[in-house]
C-alpha cells in the first residue's frame, strides 16, 4: 500500500494542463491509470489511518472525466485528484475531502458543504439559542492555529425569520460550515504528508462531535435517532 503521493502525480497534471484534450490522454493513459492506481492506495492508507479515531464508511475518488454536459467549460479531464471520506451515519456527521493539485493548489477540507434545509435550520437555530459551545471550539488555541476560521458561502443579511441584530448572525447567516487547509507542492510529495493531514482531520474531532449532537437532536437536547 502507497504511503505517499508519487511525485509524478503533479508532473502529469502539469502536463495534462498543457494538452487537455482526448487523443493526448488516450496516448498517455497507460502513465496515467499507474499513478491513479498508486493514488488510491494512498487515499486507502490515509482511510486506514483515519480509522484509528473515526468511524470512516466509505472512501471515494473521484474521476478524472469531467461532466461537460452544462458547463461552459469543455475540457474533458480534471487536473487533479479529488476524494472524500465520508463518516457512519446517521449518528455521526460532517465529512472530510482530499484534493491534490499541482502549483501548490492542493488542500483538505472538511465541515459541512451542503447542508440540506432541515440540517441548515437546525445549525441556524442552535446559534440563535446559544453560541457559546460553537465559539469555544472555534476559539481554541490548537484548533484555530490547524484550521484558522469558517470559509463558503454565506448571506449578506439575515435568513427568514432570523434577527439581523442577533449577537451570533455572523454564524446563523453562513449557508456553509466548512474549513480548509492548503498544502505545497513539497508538502504534498512529503513522506509525511498523509500524517499530517491525518493529524489536522483528528483536530476537527470536537467541531464534529458538538455538530452530531446538534443535527440527532431537537432543541431540547432529545435523540431524534
């Protein structure tokens, strides 16, 4: 199993950068499906890794064939490599994503993307009761220096329903909980960069326990499991 992420990785993306197109790719895909195969070995030993303090269900790795149908950019191959980790549900929420790309672009993530209306109102409504648990984790020393502050989208205003005066709207007005962390390309390439990444994902432990307590229970703190 793969403990690192080969070098030539960023090499060919670099390269399929330059020739993103089908008859280049189909020359070189036998260079190509190598490294992936390589690639996936190592997302599969950072799962392992992961596994230790999380319970991780399910690895995916994206394609590298892009959906061009509604795009407007027609470019038939992704220039890097994207993976997510998902936790067991439905008691444990949040998910984790790797994703490695040359000219130092590659970083992890981590926290909520999407969440669906129901999720959304129930973070939103947790914040308007009370904000302190949020803002203690958010607060402390460790996890701020591994994975600084919030970053997606958010409203200008207030939601519906919501008071634009509220001490926590900066937090009840985020669409997105999400954090990330960028890496270099040295980094990347690192015997120890599937360690780190580890060790960062196990910092965002509280951040995910406080919000699966939140998401399996109503606001008088009762199991909706």
């Amino acid at each position: 199993m793969s403990t690192t992420i080969p070098k030539e990785t960023l090499t060919f993306f670099k390269k399929l950068a330059k020739n993103n197109e089908r008859d280049w790719f189909n020359e070189h895909k036998p260079e190509f499906k190598a490294i992936e195969a390589k690639v996936k070995s190592a997302y599969n030993h950072l799962g392992e890794l992961m596994s230790t303090h999380d319970q991780i269900e399910k690895i995916k790795i994206f394609r590298i064939y892009r959906d061009v149908r509604f795009s407007k950019n027609k470019l038939p191959y992704k220039t890097h490599f994207g993976g997510s980790f998902a936790r067991k549900k439905p008691e444990l929420r949040g998910g984790y994503y790797l994703h490695i790309q040359p000219n130092n672009e590659s970083f992890i993530a981590t926290g909520f993307w999407d969440p669906n209306k129901e999720d959304l109102l129930r973070i939103r409504k947790e914040f308007e009761m009370d904000d302190s648990e949020i803002r203690d984790i958010l607060n402390d020393k460790t996890f701020k220096a591994t994975w600084g502050g919030f970053v997606g989208d958010e409203l200008k205003t207030a939601p519906k329903g919501f008071d634009k005066e509220h001490p926590a709207i900066d937090l009840i007005r985020r669409k997105q909980f999400i954090f990330t962390k960028q890496y270099t390309d040295k980094g990347v390439i690192a015997d120890d960069f599937l360690g780190n990444v580890n060790d960062a994902f196990k910092k965002i432990r509280p951040y995910f326990d406080y919000m699966s307590d939140v998401l399996t229970t109503n606001l008088n703190g009762e199991s909706l499991l």
